[in-house]
C-alpha cells in the first residue's frame, strides 16, 4: 500500500522503475490514458452525411461503424464548475459516449417558469460533451425514475385535472409534447444533434415502460405507440430507443436495462435493429436504512465481454458518476450520496479497480473492433461450462476470439485452435487476433485504491456553534375535520407539514394510578413523524423504503384542562416509479388516545390545524440575512434540542481535496452551505450494522469562499452538534496484485492494420499503479509475495518478510528515493537492510554494482537522468512497476 502526499515533482519527465522478480508484488505507477480512438464531430458542410443510422450489428455515426462506451453522468448532480474534470476522467476510462437524463421538474418547477441556469443548464452539458470529444445519449423521459424527486415530473402535472400518468390520458399526453419538443427545440436550435455536426447520437422517450404497462392495459398499448410515433415525428436525425419495452414502435429501438443483458435481454424486437444496453448498474442505489452492497469490478467486466461476445455494440454503464443529490431532489428515502460505488465516486475521485479494469476492457474490445463490426460470429461449446465466441473474416486476415468459464467456483482450462488457455471461475478472455490473450475479466492487473475522510484543520480551526429552534405552533394556517394529506396540502415545497389539535381533560378522564400514563397511537402514511406534546418533544417514528406507512405507539403525560398535540410530518422525497404515480398518499391519518380513566379517546376527527414547513425555511435562516431574523444563542454540548438550527462560520479547508461535513452523531434534517443546500441527511436511521446509510455528506468546493463560510444545520430530534467537523475526501492509499498467470498489461500490444502487436519486449504480467493528481509516495505500508491477506488500505503481512526487504532493497538502488521516501521505507526493513541503506555512498556503489553483476538489470531497467539541476537523489517517485 502507498500514500501520497501534494509534491510537485521536480522533474520534467516521469520516473519509471521496473523490478523483476518471479513472484507477486505491490508497485506504483502513473499512467495517464487518453481515449480509446477519439470522437471527431462532423461539421454541418463536411462532404459525408451526417447523423446517425443502424443496422442489425450496430450504429453508423455518419456513416461509419462504431463500438459504444458510454457512461451515465447526471448534470444535476454535479456542479457545473465539475462537468469537464468529470467528462475528461471518464474519457480517460476508455468512454467514448456520456448519457444524461433530463430532469422535467428542475427546468419547469411553476408551469410555464423555466431555468436552464447553473447546474441546469442543459444545453451548456451537452456542448461540454461534444468539446471534449465526446458522444451523448439524451433520455428525455419525460418520465425518468432516476431515484429522482417524482421520478423527473413536475409536481404541478399531478395535479392539472383529469391527468392520469403514462398511459393514453389527453392531458398527460399534452403536457408530455409539449415538453419533449421544447427539449428538442433547444437541441436543435444548438444544432447539437450529430445530424447538425453535434454529440447526440440517441434520444430516449419513455423509461422502463413495462414495469408497469400491464396496470393500464390496452390503453398502456395505445400510449407506447404514440410516444414512439411522435418521437419518430421529431426528426432529429438520430435514433430514438425506449428501454425495458419490449413493443418498442416502428424504428424505435427497444434496449436492455440490468446487470446481465447478454443472459437476460432476448434481443430486438425487429431483426434490423441492434443490441444496445442503456443500464449496466454500476452498483446498487442506497435508501436510508438498508444494507450496504457493491459490485465487483469482476462481475461488470464479465457481463460486458459476455454482451459484446454476443452481438452486442454499445453498454452504458448506469451510473459511471452518481454524484449528489442536493436539496430535496432525491427520491422517496433516497440518500444524498448516489452510486458512490461507481467508477467515479460521489467526490469524482477515481474508484480503483473499477475504473482502472474496465479502462483496461474498453481497450481489449477496440482492439477486437474489426472483427466485432465485420466478422461473422460462431459459437463453439467446448463444455456447458465453457464456450468460445467467434467474429471472423478469413478473407479479410481479421479474428477475435472471447473464451468464456461459465464456472462461479472452479477455474478450468480450455483448448482452443491447438492451444491450452487457463480460464479463472466466472471469467472471459479477450483474444483480438484469437491467438493472444490480452484480457481475462476475472484478473486485476489495474491498481486498487482505498478512500479516506481526514479532518481538516483549517476549516475546524474556529468551528463556534450557535443555536436557535422552531416553536411549536398551537394553531395552523388552515383548519380541517381530519389530517389533510400531505402531498396535497405541501405542493413539493417542504419536507414538513404540522398538525396540530387539542383537547380538554378533567379529572375524571386522568388515570386513576400515578404510575399509569396515557398511551398516543398514531398511524400515518409515511414518512416519518415527530411528536409534540404541550410544546414538549416526546419521540419520533418513521417508515422504510419498501413500507412508506407505519404505526406508533408513544407513553405521554397529559394535563388536566388543555392539551395541545402537535404533529411534523416529514417526507423524504416522493415516489419515483410505479403505476398511478398521481395518486400517492402520505402525512397523518389517525391518532388515538389510550389508558384514559373514561376509555380511549379517537382523534382522527377533532379537528386539525395545518401549517405549511418550517419557520426557519419561511424566515430563511440558512441565508446570513435570513439568520439575522432569528435569536440565537450558545449551542449545547452533547445532544441538543429537538427542532435545532445551528450556524457557524468556517475558512475553506487546506489543498485541493474535495470537502465533506462528517454528520454521523447528529439525527436528521438539512445542511446548508453559503445558502445553498447539500441535501438532505439521516444519521439516526440506522442499518444492520447500526451504523447511518451515509455519514459524510459532499460540500462542492465551487460552494466555498477562502474565508467566512456560512454553515447553517438543521436538525430534527437532538442531535450532538460538537461532533461535527470538516473533512478532505482522499485516495491516496492504492494497492496492486498481480499473480504469474495473469494476463499482462492489455496496453502491452496494439493493432497495426490487421495484426496485434507487441509494444513492449516479452509482455509478463506486471503490476503499475499511478499516482493520482502529480502527488509522490510518501509511505509504503506494506508489501508481500505469494498469498498476501486483507483488501487495499487493510492488508496484513505474510510469511515473507525478507523478500519484502529484498524488493524494497532493490527499490533503493534503482530509483535513488529522497531522504523522505527512505524514512518510509525504514519501518518495513529488517536491521540488516537498514544498515545498507544508511552507510556510506561506497557501500550503495557496491551494491549496486553487484546488482547489475547478478543481473537485475537486464531487463531494459531504464536510467535515471534528471533533467532538473541538482543531484539525481532528488527525485521523487511517481512510477514503480514489478513484472509477475
């Protein structure tokens, strides 16, 4: 394992070290990729034409065949001031396409008021996309799910009369056409279609449709084939697809959402149109509450080998960058945090090895790229487990190969055209020439990293926290004979709605024992709830993902005379999905009052006063003119109030790294920085673990002043607000594995017309790691041979500490570290070695002498030459390799 550390290098080329040795190692490297083959946009007056066609094997983009790397990058979920570093990381992953969303309800949030402004801004996304060289896939929807608030669809559509969802329903058709054409409109007008020389080679309508089209029936028939001709009357020169519909209209492509299309999708609907895959999930969206799940690296890989092993020509990975939900734009119990496990984390840092293998696939499958577009396919089965798929030209010289164990628990070997290939469990190999094994989905050659959140000095420096709360309304704004559903009575513009009714007890009504307390039973639809008690706080429940609804039961103290009950309900976002989305209920529904002497008192129809949100969100006191509306005072230590607002000050965290607030000892409620919100977090609902969902919540450097940050918290049911602090995401702590059978470094060849050749002498198997943003090493953790134990940042050692020493020897002779390396070098040595590396400079002559007596430099070891002034041994480390 190796850290870094912000060093500039002095040098004005990299270093590179190789060592060689017969067994496994750990080593580090920088390697920056560029693109598979780059995107070159036509221009409107270019003599070929332009846009975009298909046939049963792939796209033509103007004209040529082509193979799709695509990745999911949302531009609402990123700040704008992030698209590129976000659009070049990916390109660098091998990505040749990036596809988005349009998210309705931002861009028309009043009907007929729209903003195309900041991190909404569409149209600037899109051209971004293109400047960087880059294709775009653009899912209009308008429905989209995307676990996003009401599933993309404004909330004032809910509730224009007589409007049913998705299905052949006049108003939602018209509202729906409406939309989609201005869309396409500005794209038009943009010229940002590839027929127009722009990015956009695909168009979305609808989303997901059969989920739900047996709900509606023959209507659900009529209103899929409407959308697919309107879409078609569009004529934007590019294909439109419509995923998980098997029915898919005329030219419309029908395309594969899941983790295994090539098991799973039974193809196109129409034998002129080709295999695409719009979702490949990345990982698994998080809710608040549930388990915490991955995806391995290897399990993707396999799938889309497997996929283009079998027809396939695009995979869209959903998503390549989740990035963040801010404000109150997550789905019903969505977290903040989305699909931080993908190749991009929520804080943009490069996830290994997930990125680093499937840049490695990406170059394996354009090196097959003749014989996937032009070659005929076969398949052989050399067992039911194992398989070789087949794409040959023979009269063109061109064969790619794909060796498939079907295996998930032995590894097997398989023979192919005279030859024996080791195949690992679950696994397929890539052979561009059918002949030479560049890639095997199951082998990691790429580097690991592991993610870390440190304090931050400088913005927790000064960290003096104020507070104030909310009070307790005792009447409402509205009156009503039973609780008004929430939805309705909120209209999308809070999380919060209070309920609140009285009643008069005598002494008659209290119970007869002092020990004996009243019990409150309270139903309600979702999401969650507090509970107040002539002004007093006295608990909360809530509800799940999979069950919106619940009931509690609570002990209170009552009174004689008045009693005032007050009820703030919450939401977490509304439903993303499903059938009749327009008819979806939550708030209050019955309250119930138990163990009273004169028996149990219903209440659900005595009357409720209803108070719209929160008089801190009316007042605005996450704004520093809002807060000056507002009494504070000093803030508790420990668990505070219920119903708290805290604002502090804070300098913009040292360095580069991205900044998070560490939220995990507080309860619930909303962030916000210099006024704007980083969403929603809910520490206090708790997984198997019991640990929160997500305790470390994004704050977008482009957010932040050098000085005088405005952080303002609100916070539901008593959370510690000592315990907050500023942290720096990081993951300058990578790993490499690498085993004598693995596959070597797919760069290691390259096609040269119909030929793979070799770009290096002999490829083996090597392990390379980068360092990431020009940072050099700074410690080494750990290093070890043949069955090293743990996982990147938790690795333990093994049995063989004094190869250890040896590598770390030879390390010393080659690269000439700095004095600072050499301190971190110094732990992991045995007394004999650290002898040698701190005697006198003959004795590192001598060593090295006998080095390059032994041999250990025929390999090409390259020399190291500074070009920089100063002694040699001042260089730093930024590359280190190790061959298997």
């Amino acid at each position: 394992m190796f850290h870094f550390s912000d060093q500039i290098v002095p040098l004005k080329k990299k270093v590179t070290m190789v060592l060689v040795h017969p067994r496994n190692v750990f080593v580090l490297a920088i390697l920056f990729l560029s693109a598979i083959s780059p995107v070159v946009h036509a221009k409107e007056d270019d003599s070929k034409a332009l846009g975009v066609s298909y046939d049963s094997r792939s796209l033509l983009i103007n004209g040529k065949r082509e193979l799709i790397f695509s990745g999911s990058i949302h531009y609402p979920r990123a700040q704008a001031e992030d698209w590129e570093d976000l659009i070049q990381k990916a390109k660098r992953g091998g990505l040749n396409c990036i596809q988005t969303y349009v998210f309705w309800n931002i861009h028309e949030p009043v009907k007929g008021q729209f903003n195309f402004t900041g991190n909404r801004d569409l149209v600037s996304f899109i051209k971004k996309i293109g400047e960087l060289g880059m294709w775009a896939t653009l899912r209009i929807g308008p429905f989209i799910q995307a676990e996003w608030n009401h599933g993309g669809l404004p909330y004032w559509l809910k509730e224009e009369e007589g409007v049913i969802f998705r299905t052949d329903n006049p108003v939602f058709k018209q509202h729906m056409a409406q939309w989609v054409s201005k869309v396409v409109k500005m794209m038009k007008e943009n010229k940002l279609y590839t027929s127009q020389g722009g990015p956009i080679i695909l168009s979305q309508i609808e989303n997901e449709y059969d989920h739900i089209k047996a709900a509606f029936k023959a209507a659900g028939n009529r209103y899929i084939k409407w959308a697919g001709d309107f879409a078609l009357s569009l004529d934007t020169g590019v294909p439109w697809i419509m995923c998980k519909q098997k029915n898919a209209t005329g030219e419309v492509i029908n395309a594969c959402n899941g983790r295994h299309c090539a098991d799973t999708f039974k193809g196109p609907n129409a034998p002129t149109k080709p295999k695409l895959w719009t979702e490949n999930w990345t990982a698994q969206y998080r809710t608040f509450g549930d388990t915490p799940s991955t995806r391995p690296v290897e399990d993707m890989a396999y799938s889309v080998a497997h996929w283009f092993a079998k027809n396939g020509s695009h995979v869209n990975y959903y998503m390549y960058y989740g990035g963040t939900n801010y404000g109150r734009t997550a789905a019903a119990f969505v977290t903040t945090r989305y699909y931080d496990d993908a190749p991009l984390d929520e804080f943009g840092l490069v996830r290994e090895p997930k990125w680093g293998h499937l840049r490695d696939l990406h170059y394996a499958l354009a090196l097959s790229r003749k014989a996937l577009l032009w070659g005929r396919y076969r398949m052989e089965a050399h067992s039911n487990r194992l398989q070789a798929m087949i794409y040959e030209k023979p009269e063109d010289g061109i064969c790619a190969a794909f060796l498939k164990n079907n295996d998930s628990h032995i590894a097997r070997t398989i023979k192919f055209r005279g030859k024996d290939y080791f195949l690992p469990k679950k696994s397929v190999s890539i052979l561009p020439d059918c002949k030479t094994v560049v890639f095997n989905t199951n082998q990691i050659v790429s580097q690991h990293s592991a993610r870390f959140l440190t304090r931050s000095e400088v913005a927790n420096k000064n960290l003096k926290w104020q507070m104030t709360t909310e009070t307790v309304p005792t009447e409402g704004r509205t009156f009503h004979r039973k609780p008004v559903e929430q939805y309705a009575m909120v209209k999308d513009s809070s999380d919060y709605l209070w309920y609140t009714t009285s009643i008069e007890l005598d002494i008659l009504d209290m119970p007869m024992r002092k020990w004996l307390h009243p019990v409150l039973e309270v139903l309600a639809l979702g999401h969650s709830m507090l509970v107040f008690v002539n002004g007093q706080y006295v608990g909360t429940q809530h509800g799940v993902k999979r069950s919106y609804s619940y009931s509690f039961t609570l002990p209170i103290q009552l009174n004689e005379g008045t009693n005032t009950l007050s009820f703030l309900g919450t939401t977490v976002g509304m439903p993303d999905s499903g059938a009749y989305q327009e008819h979806r209920f939550t708030g209050l529904r019955n309250v119930l009052v138990k163990g009273l002497a004169t028996g149990d008192l219903d209440l659900s129809f005595n009357g409720f006063h209803h108070k719209i949100g929160l008089e801190g969100e009316e007042r605005e006191y996450y704004t520093e003119e809002g807060a000056k509306k507002a009494k504070w005072g000093p803030s508790n230590k420990g668990a505070g109030p219920a119903l708290a607002w805290y604002k502090t000050y804070f300098d913009a965290p040292e360095g580069n790294d991205p900044v998070a607030i560490y939220m995990e000892k507080m309860t619930k409620g909303m962030v916000w920085v210099n006024g704007l919100s980083i969403g929603r977090y809910w520490s206090s609902f708790l997984t198997e673990y019991d640990k929160p969902s997500q305790s470390e919540y994004h704050i977008p450097r482009s957010f932040l002043k050098p000085k005088n940050n405005f952080l303002v918290i609100f916070d539901e049911a008593g959370g510690s607000i000592d315990t907050v602090e500023i942290r720096l995401a990081n993951r300058d702590t990578i790993c490499s594995f690498v085993g004598d059978n693995y596959a070597p470094y797919v760069k290691s060849w390259k096609r040269d017309n119909k030929e793979i050749m070799e770009v290096v002498e002999d490829p083996k198997p090597k392990a390379r790691l980068e360092c990431p943003n020009r940072k050099v090493i700074t410690a080494v953790e750990h290093a070890g041979f043949g069955a090293p134990w743990g996982t990147c940042g938790l690795y333990k050692n093994d049995n063989c500490t004094m190869v250890v020493n040896k590598v770390i020897e030879e390390f010393y002779y080659l690269a000439s570290p700095t004095e600072t390396m050499l301190k971190a070098l110094l732990p992991l040595l045995d007394p004999v070695v650290k002898t040698t590396l701190l005697g006198e400079k003959k004795l590192q002559s001598s060593a090295r002498q006998n080095a390059l007596d032994e041999g250990r430099e025929s390999r090409s070891v390259p020399k190291f030459v500074s070009e920089a002034p100063g002694d040699p041994s001042e260089m730093f480390i930024q590359r280190l390799e190790y061959n298997a």
